[in-house]
C-alpha cells in the first residue's frame, strides 16, 4: 500500500480530502473508487464544453455489486465545481451520456470496442488493466498487493483531456 500511501499524503497536501476520514478499513472496491475520484478533480474537461448541464456523469461498468455500490457513494460529490451523478450501466450499454467511464474487470475484446466507441470524445476513462495492456486513459491496478495508477497520455490528449501534472508524477507508469 506504499504507492497508495503516497498518493492519498500527496493529494491530502493538495487539499482533496475534506476534514474527517472514515476510520473503517475500506475494501478493494472502495479504494478504486475514492482514488477514480480524487484522479477525476484533477482531470482538465476541454474549456468549449457545453454548460448546460452542472453535473459530471460518472457511468461504472461493472457486474459486481460491490464495485457499484462503492462507486455509488460518490454520488453527490462535486467535481470542478459540478455534481457528480453515478449510474451502474451493463457492458453492453451505451455510454453516450458518460463524462467518464470506470471499467470493471471486463473482457479485454469487450473493453476494446468500448474504448473505441468513445474514441476522441472528452469522456475520461478508466479500467481495471495496466495502461500498456488496455487503452483506458487510466488503469486502477493492484501491484505487489498494492493499488496503483497508470495513466495513458496519448489518450487524455486525443480525447482532449489533461491531467494535473503533479498527479502524473505519482502514477506508477506514464505511457507517452
């Protein structure tokens, strides 16, 4: 948990977490979920983008309840300033309406076409898979029994996003 360790002391130095912590031990599931939101306030939306809307769709593909639940808790945080609503989708469902995408555990062929159905759109996208395996943006893996964050750039530039380069530097690997 060292590279999650750095992380979250990192992004408390940057004044993301609010004052009380909880004092239960979280699961897996949790913890991919808090660090996909704290990586989201650092995530850069193309300036033209549309404000008619003052939400951030966060869509989780997942067929695990646990998974869902742990990012349904998000629900209601605010990401730059925009709510941020969650909704479970099935895999096989659109994706139209996502701000970003967390992919759970899916088929690598599966995850593929759905990567490319989002290609050069500003939707952030994240997956369970090592950046150099699998072309989410960001991929939540666990290293050595510990969870950890690759990041993709030329994915994050083709969709038109940017990351926090202070973020970047804390990722496990950086595909350029």
């Amino acid at each position: 948990m060292a590279v999650l360790t750095r992380l979250l002391l990192a992004l408390a130095s940057l004044g993301v977490f609010g004052a009380s912590q909880a004092t239960t031990t979280p699961t897996e599931s949790e913890l991919r979920a808090a660090l996909a939101y704290k990586l989201m306030l650092f995530v850069e939306w193309p300036a033209g983008e549309p404000d008619g809307t003052a939400r951030r769709l966060l869509c989780v593909v997942t067929e695990d309840p646990d998974t869902g639940r742990a990012f349904a808790a998000l629900a209601g945080q605010t990401v730059k300033g925009r709510l941020l609503a969650v909704q479970r989708r099935a895999p096989l469902a659109d994706l139209g309406q996502c701000d970003a995408v967390y992919f759970d555990r899916l088929e690598p062929g599966l995850l593929a076409d759905k990567l490319a159905g989002l290609a050069g759109r500003p939707v952030l996208t994240f997956a369970t898979a090592p950046a150099r395996d699998a072309p989410a943006m960001i991929g939540l893996v666990v290293d050595r029994r510990r969870l950890a964050f690759d990041v993709r750039q030329p994915a994050l530039r083709a969709a038109g996003l940017g990351l926090d380069a202070r973020v970047m530097q804390l990722a496990r690997e950086v595909v350029r």
